[in-house]
C-alpha cells in the first residue's frame, strides 16, 4: 500500500516537470519564430530603403546634368540674343580697363 501512495505523489510532480520543460520549449520556439520574422521585416525595410537610395542617385545625377545643360554657354548666348536682344559687342563698344 505504502508503494501506491509513492507513486501517485511522484506522478504529479513529474507531471508539473513535463509542463514546465514543454512551456520552456514552446516559448523558445515562439522567441525564435518573432526573431525570424524580424529578420525578415528588417532585410525588406533595408531592401526598400536601398532602392530608395539608389533611386536618389539617379535623380541626383540626372539634376547636375539638366544644371549643366542650363548653365552652358550656348543656351545663355541663345537666351541673351532672343529675350534680351542682346548682341556681340563690335571692337568699337569694348573699354579695356587696366589695373595698377
């Protein structure tokens, strides 16, 4: 009889144990799978910020090439003879200034 009274009080305990490994492992699991989602979260966050960036470049090179185009001397020439009738000076209208 005392044999009975052993087991059942070691069944419980056991039991309590199992439960308490099983929750260990299913939390484990629970950290590791939100770890991976992050990872995942983050790599599609840095992917879209590098097309981002890239897409930035492009447009910071193709703004420094329309600058260039709008400061070259052929357009302001262009720009000077038909919206301000401006014309080449004749040597007669040139005033060279000596410094001392």
């Amino acid at each position: 009889m005392a044999r009975n009274v052993k087991k059942r009080n070691r069944k419980p305990r056991a039991t309590g144990i199992w439960i308490l490994l099983m929750s260990i492992f299913i939390a484990e699991l629970f950290f590791y799978t939100w770890c991976r989602v992050q990872n995942v979260r983050v790599g599609y966050e840095i992917s879209k910020k590098r097309d981002k960036h890239q897409n930035l470049l492009t447009l910071q090179n193709n703004l420094e090439v329309e600058l260039a185009r709008l400061r070259s001397p052929e357009r302001l020439s262009e720009i000077a003879k038909h919206r301000f009738n401006l014309t080449v000076p004749t040597p007669e209208q040139i005033i060279v200034v000596h410094e001392k």
